[in-house]
C-alpha cells in the first residue's frame, strides 16, 4: 500500500497470544512500510503464544506513548486478558482511541477495548465469547469479517485476519 512508508505501528503483545493474529499483522505492517514495535508489559521479556512460540517486547507499555504510534493493534488468543490487568497497555489503547489513531482488534482482541472504555456506540465484532463483554461495554454488537467505525477496525478470528488487515490499512490510508 503506497503512502504509508515511514509510519509506526504497535502490536501489543502478552502471553497466550494466538499467533496468527499477532504475526501476520506484523508481517503485513512491514510490508506495507511500517516500523512495527513489540509492545508488551516489560521491554525484552519473552512472551509465550497458545502453543509456546515466543515474540519478544520490544519496548514496555509503559514506556511509550500513543503519539508514538500511528496504528495500535490488539490480537487475540487469551492475552487480552492478561492485557487488561497492566494499566500501562489499557493506556495505550485509550490513548490511541481517543486521539484517532487506528485501533484494530481482533477475535478476543475487544476486550482490550472494552477496558479502554472506547467502544461506547461504536459498531464493533469480536470472537463470539466475548460479545456480552461488548455490548456490556456499550459496544453494539455486528457479526462481520470486519467491522470499521471511524478509527476502530474489529475482526472475529483468523480466518478473518485478510479482511481485518485490508480494514486496517483502507483505515490508515484515510485517517493518516
């Protein structure tokens, strides 16, 4: 995708992260131009993924800043939920939202979203065990391969990730 070189991306990363919903956006962040950053609880610690694939933090949440970022995304797998417990990634994610930059999450990737309080009336998708959690959060729940509102770009699951990531990048094409 042409104009997008030169731009920063952040993937948050925890453990039981599933990992074709961390590495493909990854892979096609760079493809695309991206300086993509690890982003995880500590800089340098190693994080296992549902079956034991390490991804290494580049950087800790706390460390940076949303303005850092043009792109936050938030895979899925069980790590959301060890996500939500460090007040420094729920930062970044409100942040990010709050400022406009492209927040994409998938499969149980919301509820990072959930806890950043950003979902309020917005059109959101998810794996389908996390949808009270959504509308709880005041989310209104759609059932699609991807859904945008605005800077918020949500998917399901990996089969979803090819939708999900040309959501991400149409996204960042017209909000960056």
């Amino acid at each position: 995708m042409s104009g997008l070189g030169g731009k920063t991306a952040a993937v948050l990363v925890e453990r039981m992260y599933n990992e074709l919903e961390l590495w493909y956006p990854v892979y096609r962040l760079r493809e695309a131009g991206f300086d993509v950053k690890l982003v995880g609880p500590k800089a340098g610690e190693s994080y296992a993924s549902k079956h034991g694939l390490p991804a290494r933090a580049d950087v800790a949440a706390a460390d940076v800043k949303a303005d850092d970022f043009d792109v936050v995304i938030v895979p899925g797998g069980y790590a959301p939920d060890y996500m939500r417990r460090v007040p420094a990634m729920i930062r970044l994610v409100a942040d990010a939202a709050s400022l406009g930059k492209v927040v994409g999450a998938i499969c149980h990737g919301p509820w990072m979203l959930c806890s950043a309080r950003c979902i309020q009336g917005r059109n959101v998708t998810g794996s389908i065990a996390i949808r009270d959690d959504v509308e709880n959060a005041g989310g209104v729940w759609q059932d699609g391969a991807c859904v945008r509102d605005g800077n918020v770009v949500t998917s399901r699951a990996p089969d979803d990730l090819p939708a999900f990531m040309q959501g991400v990048l149409a996204a960042l094409a017209q909000i960056v």
